[in-house]
C-alpha cells in the first residue's frame, strides 16, 4: 500500500501478483562501486534493472548444479520434479553430463575443478527446510 498526498492508502500500480509468486526474502550485499557499476552496465544492456540481472544470475547458477532440486525462471522449487538423487538413479548419463557442464562452469569461475566428493558419494545433497543442514 501507498500513502498519497491526503494520507490515504491506495493499492500500488501495476499487475497483481499471486500469493505464492510473491517474493518474501531480501538478499543484501555489501559490494564494492566499481563492481555496482559493472553489474548496471550489464543490466542495462539487457534492458533489467540490476536486482532482477543479479537474480538471474543466482539463479541460473542454482539450475545449473545438478545437485540442486530444481527450480523454474523465478527460483520457486518445481513442484513434483524428481529430486537430485532421483535424477542421478534415473538417469546416470544425463545427470553426468550434467555435472561436466558444471563443473566446467565452477573452474571457470574458480580456477579448479569442483570437489569430487560432491558427486561421487551417491545421497542427496538437498537439504529440504525441514532438515536445514
């Protein structure tokens, strides 16, 4: 809600947004200005403002460790996808690949090749909200 000039509340413009598509959580960085501008000059590029492009990264990142459960363009869990460990016994060659390509990524991104043990030990690796490891 707004409060306009004659102290009255008014409902913001704009689209409704479903409950359940309604974002609840606020990530805070502390991050250097040369980086803030880098960050808007690739947003800008892509027309997004620079909350949404950090998102999409984030978010782009959690798709793309297979170990993840997985999550659609909004980073909202999809409801009745296989977890992880389901996908890897389903389907080993898929889920391999998959942790090629991610792995590639994080030694690009960090200058070595992902921990083994995080795909050799067949389990989980999902944490649900009920566990919170």
């Amino acid at each position: 809600m707004v409060k306009d000039s004659k102290n009255r509340t008014r409902a913001k413009p704009g689209p409704k947004v479903a409950e359940e598509d309604i974002k609840h959580e606020r990530l805070t960085l502390r991050v250097h200005s040369d980086l803030i501008r880098i960050l808007q000059k690739r947003a800008d590029e892509r027309n997004m403002s620079r909350s949404a492009y950090v998102e999409g990264l984030l978010i782009a990142w959690v798709q793309a460790d297979p170990r993840n459960p997985k999550v659609d363009s909004k980073g909202k869990l999809v409801e009745n996808a296989p977890s992880p460990l389901e996908q890897m016994n389903a389907n080993s060659m898929k889920f391999g690949a998959k942790w090629a390509d991610f792995n590639r990524l994080y030694a690009l991104l960090f200058g070595q090749s992902a921990p083994e043990k995080w795909v050799s030990e067949p389990q989980d690796h999902w944490f649900g909200q009920e566990d919170e490891a």
